[in-house]
C-alpha cells in the first residue's frame, strides 16, 4: 500500500509568515510523530499523537509550532510567525496500532522549508 | 536523557570492502535499537532493527547485535556495494512516559562506496 506522504516536498517562505505542513500516514496507523532534521541538531523529536489526541508535545520548541490531527488520519503542523532557526527537514512517521517501542516508525519524505 | 553516539563521516570506501560503523548509547530504560539509512534524495527507511539483548537484525547484508554489556548496536557488513552510499543512523526508542515511543538519533554517518 502506500506509504507516509508528506506535502509540500518544499516551502520557502518570508520571515515572520505562518506555514502549514500535511502529514498523510500510512493508512491503519494510529501512532503519528513530527520530527525535525537540521544540520545544527540532527533528528529531533517533536510531538507525538495517539489517534487524535497529542500526549506527547514536549519536543516543540516553542509556543509558534502546533499540530493537529483530525479523523485518526491526516496531521497539520502549523509553524506561526517563522523565524531562519525554523529552517530544516520536517519528517512525519507512522506506527501501527499504537506506540510501541518496538513497533517500526515508518518515515514521510519530508518537507524541506526554508525561511528567507 | 537517553543518547545515542555514533562514529562521525564521512566514510569512504571501496567496493567490496568491509564495513563498521560503531554506535553507543545511553538509556535510563529497556531501549530498543534501530539502524535508518537515507539514501540521496529519498527519505529515512528501516535497514534493520533488534529488540531485546543478544539480538541480531539483518538486511540487505548488513548486521547488527544488540550488546547490552557495552550499550553497543555497531553495523557491519562484509562486502559493500556503490548503491549502499548513503547516510546511515543509529536510534533508539525512548519512552517519554506520556505514551510515546520516539526515537533518539544519531547524529549520522555519511557513507560513499567508490568503484
């Protein structure tokens, strides 16, 4: 089946703008996550949702990014007022059934946003 | 908090030479331990994965055992290929007690395999 799609594959934007970025997991996964890919600090860990609810937000890093996740399905992670330090790789991946340490995450090609 | 270590790039080999990337960690818990490779352009996919202590994953000929005495998951394989150039992460899963399981990368080692 189809795999993690993620749009866009790139944004440039203005500093200062808000942006939006779409996560589609794979179809029956219920565990969602958001990372970051920078040169300055590698992968890191954004949030986490389980379903439609978020339990886990503690790698935003601040208060201008957010995320939602609406019908188990397709997540939205908005990034308000962009800053240049915004500037990466952003990767969604999927699990199925719900978290589990073992159970394999399933990455997104990434939108690579650069703000100007 | 929990980490993971791994030896720096680039790495340039020839073909059908031996590979080792080396890869510690740190972790309060159980993790269990992941290789991701990035090929150029594409995203992260799973190379291989181990679960639990003396566990060996394997794909595509690349190995890797879980070593609990040396907090060690080091990948080898025995003879690469050029289409084996790519970068190459080690991860662990870190419990964040809030349900999730993310993952805690490496920083990646870049890997060109040359005729």
């Amino acid at each position: 089946g189809a795999g993690v799609s993620q749009s866009p594959s790139n944004k440039v934007t203005e500093k200062g703008k808000d942006v939006e970025l779409r996560c589609d997991p794979i179809s029956g996964h219920t565990a969602l996550y958001w990372y970051r890919q920078s040169l300055g600090q590698g992968l890191e860990f954004l949030i986490y949702f389980q379903g439609n609810s978020a339990p886990d937000k503690s790698g935003l890093p601040s208060d201008r990014f957010s995320a939602e996740r609406t019908g188990g399905s397709v997540s939205t992670l908005t990034i308000q007022r962009t800053q240049q330090e915004d500037s990466a790789v952003y990767l969604c991946a999927s699990s199925l059934v719900r978290a589990s340490g073992r159970d394999t995450q399933y990455f997104g090609p990434g939108t690579r946003l650069t703000v100007l | 908090g929990d980490s993971v270590t791994q030896m720096e790039g680039p790495v340039t080999l020839s073909e059908e030479a031996f590979l080792t990337i080396n890869c510690t960690y740190t972790a309060t818990g159980y993790p269990s331990l992941f290789w991701y490779v990035q090929y150029p352009g594409e995203g992260l996919q799973l190379l291989l994965k181990a679960t639990k202590a003396d566990d060996k994953g394997s794909n595509k000929g690349f190995e890797a055992t879980y070593r609990k005495e040396t907090t060690s998951f080091h990948l080898e394989k025995g003879s690469v290929q050029v289409s084996d150039s790519a970068v190459y992460f080690c991860a662990l899963t870190t419990y964040s007690g809030a349900g999730s399981y993310q993952l805690t990368f490496g920083k990646g080692t870049k890997l060109s395999v040359i005729p």
